[in-house]
C-alpha cells in the first residue's frame, strides 16, 4: 500500500479520534495532593515570573513574528516594547481555559480529563470567560502546581482574560485553539490559513502558549512554510525554528506527519491562493490516491 496515503490517513484519523484517553499526556501527581484525589478542575499557576519578558522569548526580524511562553500582566507592556512594532497581534494558541491573577498567570488543570477537548476557538473562550467570571474580587483561591501541592491560597485583587490585557494595552488578539501536545484540526487549520493570507503586511504576529514549545514552535513553522521565500525545505525550516529557539518537532511521529502534509498543501496550492481548504485537500487527496493504487493493483494482477 502507498505509503503517503497510509500517513495521510493516519495524520487524518489521529487528529479526528477524542484524546480524552491520553492520560499519558498529564503531568505525573503527587498521589497524596489534593487535585489528585479530587476529580474536578482547579486553577494552578503557569507563571509568577517577575522579568520583563516571558521564558522562550525569541524575535525572528525577517518573518516578522515572534513567540514565547505564556506572560503575566506584567509583562504585557514589556513585551510591547521589546517587539517594537505599530501593529501587533497576539496568537493565543492554548486551548485549555486561562487568565492573568493579580501578577500571575494561571489556568485550569484535571487530572482526569483534558481541558476542553474537542472545542473550537470559540467554545474555548466562552468557556475561558465563564471560569474566570466565578472569580470574585477579594475572594480567596487556591493556586496549585501542576503536581498537585499547593503554591498558595491569595486574595483576588484582579482577574482579567488575556484577550482583555492584550487590547488594553493597544494590540490585537487572535485565538486558535490546539490541544497541549497536539496539533490544529483541519478546521482549525483553514482558520490560520485564512488569517496569514488577508492578514496586513505590516502586522506582527506573536505566538504563545503555554511553555512556548511544542506549539508556538509548530505556528511558527507553519507561518514560515507559507512565507517561504526562499523556497527552504520543510527540513531547513525545522532547523531554522529550532535555533532561533523552537525546540525539536522531529521527534514526535504524529506532530511531524502533519507538518509534511501541510507543507505538500502549501506547495500544491499556493498558486491558487489556497483557493482549496486543507480540510477539504486531504481528504480529497488521499481519496485521489487510494483510487490510483487500487487502479494499479487491478492492473498488476490481469
């Protein structure tokens, strides 16, 4: 069987099965911590960073885009500055519900289940507004670690979405909702496609979120795959992203079985302005080829 098909099926059919069942995915607990006996979600801390800019931070001129981790209020403005840009958009790439506590950076975490697997952008933020709404002004919360101990228990001086800090400070937003440890849906990735052609020239992008890793790293890529002046190989990109300091996609079969997909797309539509939506490409791609190796089957065994 060819073997391009079998991986454009398997790209296909990984991205579209639930990941609920992917426990391996969550961090290790303390089996004695409380979110680890509780079955419910609880808010832990992603940063209390007290330094200008967000871990991972790296500006890449010539693409003008840019990626880090995910920042606190506070380093909203300084990272404004450090971009220097008139016009700059943030792209918020986390799916799991998040926000910005006081002088930290927080999200919601279960043990038992993915943060709202399966939603869209914006089922995500209505989500992400709706937790963060139950946060009341001089309450008391708890903020865990990932692991399950507890960082602290802190009045609520202010709680805000990141879309809020962002517009506030005069930049825009953009929300692409991915898995932690995956990748965009084809839906998903029709959104982006979208976005890069008819976004301005003059306009920055900042990818995030939540380390800064996995995918900004993979954004990051996609973006120079469609701005591939120099016509590099999906191989130069990947180099490219990493010593700017993207970390290694090579590793994780399933992560780079997309990335060859979209950049085949790229290169097969680019002409056409992508005139064909990737949803819509593979599918109809892998149909064309199961179709010529059945031909040639046929014609193997008259």
């Amino acid at each position: 069987m060819n073997s391009k098909f079998l991986k454009k099926l398997s790209i296909l059919s990984t991205i579209l099965i639930s990941s609920s069942a992917l426990i391996g995915a969550f961090p290790k607990a303390d089996s004695n911590s409380y979110i680890f006996k509780k079955n419910k979600d609880v808010i832990i801390l992603d940063s209390d960073l007290k330094t200008p800019l967000p871990n991972r931070f790296r500006d890449v001129t010539l693409l003008n885009i840019s990626g880090s981790a995910q920042f606190t209020k506070d380093q909203v403005e300084p990272l404004k500055k450090a971009i220097n840009k008139e016009n700059i958009c943030i792209v918020d790439l986390r799916q799991e519900s998040h926000g910005l506590l006081n002088d930290l950076a927080i999200s919601y975490h279960n043990f038992y289940k993915l943060i709202n697997n399966g939603f869209d952008s914006v089922e995500t933020i209505e989500k992400e507004n709706s937790e963060l709404n139950k946060i009341k002004t001089n309450s008391q919360v708890n903020i865990f670690h990932e692991n399950g101990k507890l960082y602290k228990c802190l009045e609520a001086e202010s709680v805000c979405t990141e879309e809020k800090a962002i517009t506030d400070c005069g930049m825009q937003y953009k929300r692409f909702a991915v898995r932690d440890g995956g990748v965009p849906t084809p839906d998903t990735v029709d959104e982006f496609v979208d976005f890069i052609k008819n976004k301005p020239d003059d306009l920055h992008l900042h990818f995030h979120c939540h380390a800064g890793e996995g995918r900004t790293t993979t954004f990051m890529v996609l973006y120079q795959i469609m701005n591939n002046q120099n016509n590099l190989t999906l191989d130069q990109i990947l180099s490219y992203q990493y010593n700017i300091g993207g970390v290694v996609l090579t590793n994780d079969g399933y992560r780079l079985g997309f990335l060859d997909s979209f950049y085949e797309y790229i290169q097969e539509n680019k002409d056409s302005n992508y005139a064909t939506p990737y949803s819509q490409w593979i599918v109809k791609d892998m149909i064309i080829k199961k179709e010529t190796e059945n031909r040639l089957f046929f014609n193997y065994h008259i």
